[in-house]
C-alpha cells in the first residue's frame, strides 16, 4: 500500500509542477508530461514499477479520447469526410510506410520483409499527443486539423491489417529463437475471432460493429434516462464509464481497435440528448489519463541504450520525421490545403505512434526482427514523440507568423477603393458590422485574409479584398492616410494589438474601433493607446443579464434599468483598472491591478446594489 501511495503522489506531484511550468514557458502540457515522465524515470526503477504495463493502463486515455471526439461528430458529417478519409488517411499510411521501408532497405541494410515491418510501423502517428495538442491550441476545425483527424482515424483502423501481415512477413532464421514465445504478446490477450475462419471471423467483426451502434441506438438512452431520473450523479458517471469500457472490451475480443469502437459509439451519440453530460463525465478520466500515458512515454525512454546507441537513434527519428513531413505534404499540397494547413498537417503527424509499442513487441513475438532492432525502434518511437510538442512550438513561432504577415500563396488583390472607413476582417463580427453600414449608406473598404469566405462573398455580390490588414503596405494601399475610421474585427489577438497599434502611433487622426476577445484584452488595447473598444461577447451578456431579470418578475423598463446600471459601472471600472494594467505582466500577477480590482469593488458594489434595490422599489411601485 505504501509504494502505491508513494506511485500515486509521484505521478501527481509530478503532472501538477511539471504542466504549469510548461505551459507558461509556452512549451505546452503534452511536452510538460513527457518531461514529467522523463524526471521520474528513476523513482519508478526504484519503486521497481512496470512502466510497459502501466502505459497500456493509460492507454485507455486515448480510446476515451476518441469517445468524446465522436460525441462532437454528426453522423452525416462524418460521411461527408468519406473521401478525405480515404485520400488523406489511405495515402498516408500506405505512402509512408513504402517510403520508410525503402529506406529500411537501402540505408538500413534490412531484408525487404524486415523493412517492410518498420515501415508499417513507423507509418502510424501518436493518435494521443496530435489530438490532445490540436484540442489544446484550437486548431480541430481548421483545415489542416481535419485533415490530420482523418488520418489518425485511418491509421486505428489500418492497425487491424497490419496485425493480421506482421505474421506472414516472418524470417525463418528468427523463427527458432521465438519459438514458443507468446504470438500475440502486445496484442491485447484474448481474441474470440483469433482461429475462426476469416469469412466467419469477418462476419463476427462486422456483427460486432454492428452491435455497438444497436446499442448506441436503442439501450443507451432508456439506461441514461431511468439513472438521470434517479438524479444521482455518480451512477450517471458509472454508467458512462460502463458504456465506454464495455464498447472498448467488445472491440478488443474480436480484435479491433477499442478506441476505433469508442469513436463509432460516440458518433452514434452525437444526437443524443445526454451527449453533454456523456462528454462532461468522461472528460476529467480522459485527461489524467492521458496525462498518465505521456508521463510513462517519458519514463519508458532507456537512457542507458540512448547513450550507446545516440547516433543511430537521431539518424532514424530524423529519417522518420523528414519522411513523413514529405509525404504528408505532398498529399496536402494534391489536394490543395492552403499553406500554413499543410504546414500543420506535417508537422503535427511527423511523429511515430502509440500503437508502434504494441506493433513492436507483436513483430518480435512473430520472428520479422530481432530483440537488438526492436529496442532501436522502440527509442526512435519515443524520440520522435518526444519532439512532437517542439514541431508545434514550431508551427505556432515560425509558421503561423508567416501566415499572419502575408505568408499565404495568394499574392494580396491590389486595392481600387478609396473610401473613408476601412474594415479589417469580414467574419461573423465584421459581416453585421458591414451590413450596418452599407444600410445607411456608408461604404467600408473590407479587406480579410480567407480568400474561400471572400469567394463565397462576392457569389453573394459582396466586395471584400484579399490581404493581410496587418501588412503597413497594404493598409497604405487601402488609403488608411485618408481614411477617418479603421475598425479592427479580426479573430487573432496578436493580429488586432498589431494593426491598432501601428495605425494610433502613425495614424493618430484615424477613429479606432477594435474587438476585443475578453476583458485583459480590452485592458491591452487601452495601454496600445485604443479608445473605443468593443468586447465581442459583451452586449450579448449583458442583454441576457437582462432577460434574467425579468424572468425573476421584474417589468422591461425596470430589467432595462438595472442592466443599464451594471453596464455604466462596468465600463467606469474597466477604465479606472486599465490605467494600472501592465503590457509585460498577467493580470494575475500584477499586484497593483489586484489591488485596485479589489478597491473599486468594494467601494462601487455597495453602490450598485443599492442602486438595484431603487430601481426595483420604483418598479415594484413601493417607492
């Protein structure tokens, strides 16, 4: 009990230092983990844990993982991803693995059957770190994170084939030194399908799948709706981890990928009415165990064989990243994803995967190579992962600053226009913004840098300019020397404080009406010198405020009122907290805004809510 508890601190202590010191250096939580997992290497030998044992635990993270990610998907839409499904995943991994294995041969010296192993193996990436990293930074709904989706969803699936050829690709010469040895070692232990014929074994797969959507279909809702009656919360989470083990079990038994029945009993749900409270249960399990996951990653790494054998380690886990960053691009640049898309579907696949652990050991197990080059391969996997974190820190330093300063291939449209309000950015902030406009007569130059919404645009007779805003060249070209109005609505933080603070230190005579995200950066855009700053959620919230009160019983003219009231204090105490807001230093950690913050509340909150309390006296008529 004693070395358990000892474990379980370890790994805590471990995740909750490590993760925030990444993530404030920028590095992110996946490389915290994995540096985490990496100090801990030692304690674990000393407390003489399994570390391979341990990771298949966690592995379960991933399976959760994709139940949730199932959940977000309609089932049309995933039919409508059929074919990215097979371009972008199909050509992948059969394009990668032939490349590797090329390599393998020529390079390596490898006979083709060995080669052929490692190139299928070293084709997957980390289903785990990709998804958990394109969750963290936002990036699953762009183009470049739909398609990497797609093919991580492939390569769950190409697991299966990939099993059934390891055997058929074994060397006789290795064939005595296995013998006896435990053929499905890695492979998850029993297989219900494992001596069936292969027309009944595929029936019985098929059967299988099947089942999972029968009872996504019809048992899963009277099971959640009778435990919900109950109102007791944690057999509600019982029952959902319930679900998604069972589907996992069942997925396992006729030998497919767990997460890849996860994923189809998600989407299954994806229309149900407790999809919420599903995501909301499974979520908190799905993230310490993939924490947990990252963490053995890190602790798994053999320094001892990596120092012995570096050379050859950097040699291949630079082969394998190169390698799929040209075929991974080459497909993005077929099917024609923009630039800084390609960018991310590269850089973020590089890597070697989870499943190659297992892909390793089941190769072993089978006679296609040897103890020597498994524990090669086995550093290479866990190296590449480990620099996965780094090709994002990457694509967010370098790639993404392209992109933002005109990086895209489409030259900038040259800008005919002269007129007196300049618009930068036409999406769902700027379309109302320009519509007001136009209806009163009032003509925006629009400038907005997605050349697909600025061609859906001029379908619709809408003029808007292909560019940049940010680019001094382009703004001068728009006329922002003449111009007596610029408003910023674009959807990057870093993109508006640059265009407004080039424009109000060179261009002090231009109104500058911004969007601000939330409420430090409206402080941010007062100290770039922004005077008429609009929060994008904020007059919604307020207008809800609102509604709130009169659903409490207060009449329209008193709801208004006292909605008005809060607002006039809201705005008098963001101007007195942004004096002593600091560019340099988190709002959290500046203690002079902290204080203030504390001050004001307690000298205005008494205020308001004594105003509050007249004007629903007055409305009440008591008064």
């Amino acid at each position: 009990m004693g070395d358990f508890l000892i474990l379980a601190f370890s790994l805590l202590v471990a995740g909750v230092v490590a993760v925030p010191l990444a993530t404030r250096f920028g590095l992110g939580t996946v490389l915290g983990y994995l540096l985490a997992g990496m100090a801990l290497a030692p304690l674990l030998g000393v407390l003489r844990v399994d570390v391979g044992q341990m990771q298949q635990f966690a592995e379960f993270g991933v399976v959760m993982m994709l139940f949730v990610i199932g959940l977000e998907l309609e089932p049309k839409r995933l039919w409508d991803m059929r074919r990215r499904l097979v371009a972008f995943g199909g050509g992948q991994v059969l394009l990668t693995s032939l490349v590797l294995a090329a390599v393998a041969v020529f390079v390596g010296g490898n006979p083709w059957q060995t080669a052929l192993a490692i190139g299928m193996i070293l084709a997957l990436s980390s289903t785990a770190i990709v998804l958990q990293t394109l969750e963290e930074k936002g990036l699953m709904k762009t183009q470049g994170g739909e398609a990497s989706f797609s093919v991580l969803l492939v390569q769950d699936v190409a697991v299966i084939p990939m099993l059934a050829l390891l055997p058929l690709l074994a060397l006789p010469e290795l064939a005595g030194a296995t013998h006896g040895a435990d053929a499905g070692h890695g492979h998850g232990g029993i297989n219900l399908v494992e001596n069936l014929p292969t027309w009944l074994a595929g029936i019985v797969t098929i059967a299988s799948v099947g089942l999972v959507i029968l009872i996504g279909i019809y048992l899963t809702r009277p099971v959640f709706r009778m435990i919900a009656n109950l109102q007791l919360r944690e057999l509600f989470t019982a029952a959902a981890l319930m679900f998604v083990i069972g589907i996992a079990l069942l997925m396992t038994l006729v030998g497919l990928s767990p997460a890849l029945g996860a994923f189809v009993a998600g989407v299954v749900l994806a229309n149900s009415e407790y999809r919420h409270e599903l995501e909301a249960d499974i979520n908190p399990f799905k993230s310490l165990l993939l924490g947990l996951f990252f963490i053995t990653v890190g602790a798994g790494i053999d320094f001892t064989l990596l120092r012995d054998r570096l050379g050859d380690v950097v040699f291949w886990t630079a082969v394998v990243v190169l390698a799929k960053m040209a075929v991974l691009f080459a497909i993005g640049k077929a099917f024609h994803l923009r630039a800084q898309d390609r960018w991310l579907f590269s850089l973020g696949l590089a890597q070697a995967g989870e499943f190659g652990f297992v892909l390793v050991s089941f190769a072993v197990a089978n006679a296609v190579f040897g103890q020597d080059l498994a524990s090669l391969l086995l550093l290479v996997i866990a190296s590449s992962m480990l620099i996965t974190p780094l090709l994002f820190i990457v694509y967010d330093k370098v790639i993404m600053r392209m992109y933002c300063t005109g990086g895209d291939e489409r030259e900038a449209d040259a800008i005919a226009e002269n007129n007196e309000i300049i618009l930068a950015g036409r999406g769902r902030v700027g379309g109302i913004v320009d519509r007001m406009l136009d209806a009163a007569g009032y003509k925006a130059t629009v400038i907005d840098y997605d050349s697909r919404h600025i061609a859906n645009l001029e379908k619709f007779g809408t003029k808007a300019y292909f560019g940049d805003a940010t680019r001094p060249d382009l703004l001068a070209s728009a006329g922002i020397a003449r111009a007596k109005l610029l408003i910023v609505a674009l959807d990057e933080k870093e993109q508006i404080d640059r265009l407004v603070a080039h424009v109000v230190q060179n261009y002090p005579k231009v109104h500058v009406i911004a969007r601000a995200i939330d409420r430090d950066h409206v402080y941010k855009l007062w100290a770039l010198g922004c005077r008429d700053i609009i929060r994008e959620v904020y007059d919604g919230s307020i207008r809800m405020g609102r509604s709130a009160y009169e659903a409490m019983g207060h009449d329209r003219q008193a709801a208004q009122a006292m909605a008005d009231a809060f607002q006039d204090m809201d705005r008098s105490s963001m101007v007195a907290i942004a004096d002593v807001y600091k560019v340099d230093v988190p709002a959290h950690e500046n203690e002079e805004l902290i204080a203030k913050v504390r001050e004001l509340r307690g000298e205005w909150d008494p205020k308001l809510r004594d105003q509050m309390d007249q004007i629903m006296r007055r409305g009440l008529g008591t008064e």
